[in-house]
C-alpha cells in the first residue's frame, strides 16, 4: 500500500544507453560502479553481474591505464547490461572504449585540457552513436571562486553548449557536490537550463551510514520534484551497497513501487516481547522480493493496530501472543515462536 508520490516527471530529451532509456519521463535508472581493477576481466565481470542482479541497469567501470581500455572489447561482449566508461585526462583512452563498444562514456570536460582532443572524443561518438555524461564535479574544479550552483551549473551548460555546436546531442550530464545542502540548488537551477538528462548523486559521501543520509537529504527534494532521470548512490566501499541503497530511496520517494516496505515502531518501554529478533527474520526474508507490499511489525497495540489496519500482512504483540493481520483484516493469534512461519506463509 505504498502511495506513489510523484505523479509528474521532469520532461527531458530521451537518451539511449544501449536498450536503457534515460529522460523524457521515463523510470529512474539505477546504476553503480565497479572498483575492481578493470583490467581483471573476471572479477570485474563477476562484479557487474552482481550489481546487475541486485538492480542495477547501467554499470560504470574506470579507465586508468591502456590494459583497463584494453579489456573493454570482451567486458562489452559479455556484461548482462550496457556500460560505461569513466575516463579523465587522456581523451585517448575515451576513444579506445567507444570504438570498444561500451554504450556511454563519463567524462569531466574540464579535464581534458586541449579542445581538440574533446572534439575528437564527440566525434567519435558520434561515428560509433555512443553517450557522453559531462560530469562536472566539485572537487575537480580547482578555482575556488566556481563553487556556487549558478558555476558549476554554468560550466556544465558551457560544454552542453559546445557539444551541439559540434552537431553531438546524446548527452547526459551530472553536477556532483559532495555537499548535500548544496545538491538540491544545484540540479533545480539545471534542470531549468539543461533540456538532456540528468544523472542525480551526492559524490564522495562516506562510508554507508553516512552516505545514506547525505544523499537522502540531497536526492530526495529533486525526486519529489521529478527531477532526476539516473541515479548513483556513492559509498565507499563495496559498490554491492548502492543499488540497495538507490532503490529503497527511490521506494519511499514513490519511484520505485516493486519493493517490501516494512514499516516497525521504535520500540519502548510498553515492549514485552522480542520484536528486533522477528524483524530481523522478516527483513532478510523479504530483501529480494520485487513486490509492491507493506509489512507492520508493532510492539503494541497502541499504534499496531492502526498500522495493521493499512498494511498487506501485519503483527502487533502481547507478552505471549502475536496478532496477525492479512489486508488489513484480523487473521490470527499464535504464540510468538509460530509469529515467523505464519507471516511466511501469508506473504508467499
């Protein structure tokens, strides 16, 4: 019973990576980035099949050295979904994964410091129909004066500018801040002078915890404007954590609709049974299920029942007892030790 929250969408031009569409209304896509050293074709490989099987359609895979370009060929061939190549500096390297096949290439204009060089790499993606994500970041701007929302949204129209004045349109751009005060000003001013897609995260946002709260106050006031066609969670670390992370911000923000919701109080001193025990269960239980589907699990009746009456399968408990409730109608009452197994058994 989630309530979808978003009914508009910020229209955009609709860009093709691979047979993903961004923009022009459609979902927002999730997608990560492995940290494998590219070159190891089998651990990156093993890795993006990972990030594709927790819910990731677009996997991004770093450039650094000629073995990482040169592996691209057979990583295109056999990744279960399109990917993207993440090059700085050398606009060689961004020519080599085209021609290899990769759907998108990222790249911060900034940093490839002759304009001929970046009209070569537009011009080979333009022979190959290949992406380009201008990826202005904060930390890669050096002068300081450049790091209000009106400059960096600035630097980024100035390279969209120039893109078309090449005859280039299958253009994505990201504006990345690791503040996340500072993120909502930045893509609401964007998305006012930027008709291509817009791929939304907070950058270099810390380890789990913090990053979740970091690009949940920054990504969730663009979400529930509609604006924001692809998203990234960044979280140091194993990139497994992200598309987790990336679907249930997009779940509460009602983006993102197959997903268990399970709502549970706080817990207090009414509590007179093992409630974190059960919920436990029931979250790893429920983790890979892609169902539109609320699950109450309450201490006590003083909010329980109330939360029972709006979910699919619910419980709120006594000292002995649990009381279960399927689609908002009492079902029954079992001893806690039988709570797991019924709740199971409804959900299935």
């Amino acid at each position: 019973m989630i309530i979808m929250l978003i009914t508009t969408r910020k229209q955009t031009k609709k860009v093709m990576i691979g047979n993903i569409q961004l923009g022009h209304c459609n979902h927002v896509v999730i997608q990560s980035m492995t940290n494998t050293k590219t070159s190891d074709v089998t651990k990156t490989l093993l890795q993006i099949r990972q990030l594709v099987g927790l819910g990731c359609e677009l996997v991004r895979v770093a450039i650094l050295d000629k073995e990482d370009a040169l592996a691209l060929r057979t990583l295109v061939k056999q990744a279960p979904c399109p990917l993207i190549a993440d090059i700085h500096y050398n606009y060689a390297f961004a020519v080599k994964a085209i021609e290899a096949g990769v759907a998108k290439i990222r790249i911060n204009p900034h940093n490839i410091k002759k304009q001929d060089d970046l009209k070569k790499i537009v011009d080979c993606a333009k022979k190959h129909n290949t992406a380009i994500r201008i990826g202005v970041n904060q930390g890669s701007i050096l002068d300081v004066k450049k790091h209000k929302a009106s400059d960096l949204v600035n630097e980024a129209v100035k390279y969209v500018k120039l893109f078309e004045a090449w005859g280039f349109y299958k253009i994505v751009v990201s504006i990345k801040t690791s503040n996340p005060l500072l993120t909502p000003e930045v893509y609401t001013l964007a998305a006012q002078k930027i008709k291509y897609p817009l791929h939304l995260g907070v950058t270099e946002a810390g380890s789990r915890d913090i990053a979740i709260i970091k690009t949940t106050v920054g990504l969730a006031p663009l979400l529930q404007k509609g604006i924001g066609d692809t998203i990234r969670v960044s979280i140091s670390g194993s990139p497994l954590q992200e598309p987790i992370v990336a679907k249930r911000i997009l779940n509460v923000s009602g983006l993102y609709p197959n997903m268990v919701n399970i709502v549970s109080c706080p817990t207090c001193g009414r509590l007179q049974w093992d409630l974190s025990e059960l919920l436990a269960k029931v979250e790893k239980y429920t983790e890979n299920i892609n169902k539109h589907l609320t699950i109450a699990i309450m201490g006590c009746s003083v909010n329980g029942i109330g939360e029972a009456l709006k979910a699919d399968v619910a419980l709120y408990g006594t000292k002995d007892e649990a009381i279960i409730y399927k689609n908002g109608h009492k079902y029954k009452v079992v001893p806690h030790k039988l709570a797991f197994a019924e709740l199971t058994k409804i959900i299935k």
